[in-house]
C-alpha cells in the first residue's frame, strides 16, 4: 500500500475555497477540491459541527486548513467575507436563509467579491415547497424514484449506505457545478455566480438513463425485475459455501459463455433469454456457487473475461492485488484510506495532510490569505 507525502498540487493549485463547516455533502465536495489541489480553507465553529467523529479520523477533512470563526459573535460575518473576497469559490451547507441570517449570504459574500462563486448544499434545493424542512440520504434519494430501484422484489428497499444520495447526487454535482461556474467566471470577465445543487435534483439526473430505458419499455417500474436492478440472474451476487459472496455480471453472450463455461453446468442450464426461466436459472447459479468457498471461486475465475469477482469488504479492499497495484488506496497518518481520484498525467494529486483540526491552522491563512483578523481566534486545543 502506497505512503503518500507533500507532492504535487493538482490540477486546481492557486484555487482558494472557503468552506463553512457543515456535515456530509459539503465537506466531502470541499474535500475533492482539495484533492485536486486547491488550498481549501474550512470555517469551523467553536464546538464543532455536531457529529461527534474525532476530528483526527474525519478524512474528509484531509488537505485542508482550518479556522475558527464564530459566526453568531460580534465581527464573525466580517471575517468570513474577509476569506470570501480572497477566494474563487465559497460553500455552504445549511437550510435556505440561515446564509443570509448570519450575514454570510451570496448578496453580501458577491457584493464583496463579484467573481466569486458561492456553492450552495441542500437536500431539497433553494425553492420548492420541501426546501425549509430537514431531510437525511434517506429522504432525497426516496422522494426521487431512486430508493425504489434498488432491493429484491417483495421485500424493502435496500439502503446504498449514504452514497447514492449525499455523495453521488450531492457533492459530485456541487463540484461539477462550482468548477463549471469559475471556468464561466474565468471567461466572462469575472462574473461570479450561485450554484444550487440540491441532492434531489442530482440523484434524480442519476437515473436519467433508467428514465430513457422506461419510457421505451425496456424497464419495468418495481424493484427487482430488471436487467440492471437484481432481476437477472446473471447480474447480480451469489452466496459461497463459508458466507461468503461473489458478484457475477456477464451481460455479452461472449462472457456468459464463459461463466457457464468455468461455472460448470453450461449443459445444465435454461436458455437464459428466456425470462420466464430465469428463477430457474438463479436457482443453478445459486446452487453451485454454495458447493465452494470464496476464495476458491475467485480462483476459477481469476484472470478470465467471466465478469466474476469476490465481494470484498472495507478492510479487505486494499489489499486487493489489482487496488494495491493502483495505489487505489493508501496510508497517510496511520490511516488508510481511498486515494484522490480521477488521475492526472502532468498535475498528479495526493493526500498531502491528514484531517485538519478545527482551528489549527488559523494564524497561518491569516497570513497567506491576507485577512490579520483572524489571527486573533485560536485552535482549541483539545481539537473539539
């Protein structure tokens, strides 16, 4: 597993972020900006966000700096628009008008700095009759038709964890919109913008394809019963003998040839176009998977073009001949952890530094940021 150091940084070196500490979707969008190189400073609160995570292992504070900044107290709105008019990008996570309450709002942070770009995180977005009310994953990924997708038939859908919603259709898009709008800014003579990205509006463009595929009748509306979803089976996950689990997904006729092939009972099985068999067929595949532990299957199938692989869990992924190769993940700090992604030829990226603790690195932006302000807050040294 690589060991990562200070390195290059990125493709996004000489972009300033400002981040207002929040939870979820916005630190990890900030914190792929920071990956990619930009010198992202995060506005802590005194106390911390709430979570209760140990500052020392949230990783999605990695490559960053910290302040803290009262936002409540007497000068705290100042010093935040300080950072805001030395920066490309700002974002913010709360509900609709606490921004604006706390001073901090697009109106003011824009009046200060016309070229910026204010990046807003919600659940439900800016407007909309649900945008003022709480919401988790959960809720966003529900009310968009995505939760419903995925599971087996006649049972509850099944829950991505919280990925799906916060990460894919939240932080994803709110990277995508901030870097679309300072390319705009860049371009247009310094006209800054805001950025809505709302978690419902990008787990609902997720599915665009699903929507096409439906519209044409090659998807059916209920849970399990599609190529994609768990109804085939020939995609989906097979149980092993020790408990274990393989994932199988040979779509091509070529690959499934191949994995009945080395399955062993191609002679055995129904004709897989035929769906109303296909229980049938599952019920072959499931069959033979449990006559082998993983391990075992994973070495009949490895180094073939079956589509075949272990289900791996979080401790066991690194470890993986081909991620360990990749340096897919890596160790910083005593920590292991998923390495920046996508790659880059000339503008390599890295975990440079471990989780920035609130408040540690407040007198240093203050002096490469150019706001003496802040100097006067200080790091609570107990990293709460």
């Amino acid at each position: 597993m690589a060991t990562t150091g200070h390195g290059s940084h990125g493709p996004l070196a000489g972009v300033r972020v400002v981040e207002l500490a929040g939870i979820g979707p916005g630190p990890f969008a900030a914190m792929l900006l920071a990956d990619l190189g930009a010198d992202v400073v995060r506005v802590d609160r005194p106390g911390g966000a709430g979570l209760g995570i140990d500052p020392a292992y949230d990783l999605t504070n990695r490559n960053k700096r910290s302040v803290l900044v009262d936002l409540k107290a007497e000068g705290g709105a100042d010093r935040v628009l300080d950072l805001a008019e030395r920066a490309d990008i700002l974002i913010e996570g709360y509900r609709p008008g606490v921004a604006e309450r706390l001073g901090v709002g697009p109106e003011a942070a824009l009046a200060r700095n016309p070229r910026l770009v204010y990046g807003r995180m919600t659940g439900w977005g800016q407007d909309g009759p649900l945008s003022e009310r709480a919401g988790h994953d959960v809720s966003y990924i529900a009310l968009t038709g995505t939760l419903s997708m995925i599971g087996r038939p006649g049972e509850p859908p099944t829950l991505p964890a919280n990925l799906v919603g916060d990460y894919a259709g939240g932080s994803l898009y709110l990277v995508v919109g901030v870097l679309a709008a300072l390319q705009h800014a860049r371009t247009s003579g310094g006209r800054g913008q805001v950025v809505d990205a709302a978690i419902v509006d990008g787990a609902a463009h997720l599915a665009t394809m699903i929507h096409g595929m439906l519209a044409a009748g090659g998807w059916q509306d209920r849970r399990g019963s599609n190529l994609l979803d768990g109804g085939c089976p020939f995609y989906g996950s097979y149980e092993t003998s020790d408990g274990q689990y393989m994932a199988v997904g040979p779509l091509e006729q070529r690959f499934y040839d191949e994995f009945v092939e080395l399955l062993g009972i191609g002679d055995e099985l129904p004709d897989r176009g035929d769906i109303a068999r296909w229980e049938e067929l599952r019920t072959a595949v499931a069959d033979r998977f449990r006559t082998r532990t993983r391990a075992q299957w994973t070495e009949v199938f490895e180094g073939t073009d079956a589509c075949v692989a272990p289900v791996l869990s979080l401790r066991e992924a690194p470890h993986h001949p081909h991620l360990a190769a990749r340096a897919t993940f890596v160790e910083h700090g005593g920590l292991t952890q998923p390495a920046p992604a996508p790659r880059f030829s000339a503008t390599p990226v890295s975990v440079r530094s471990g989780p920035a603790r609130p408040g540690a690195d407040t007198e240093a932006v203050a002096a490469d940021w150019g706001v003496p302000g802040l100097a006067g807050d200080r790091a609570d040294p107990a990293g709460r």
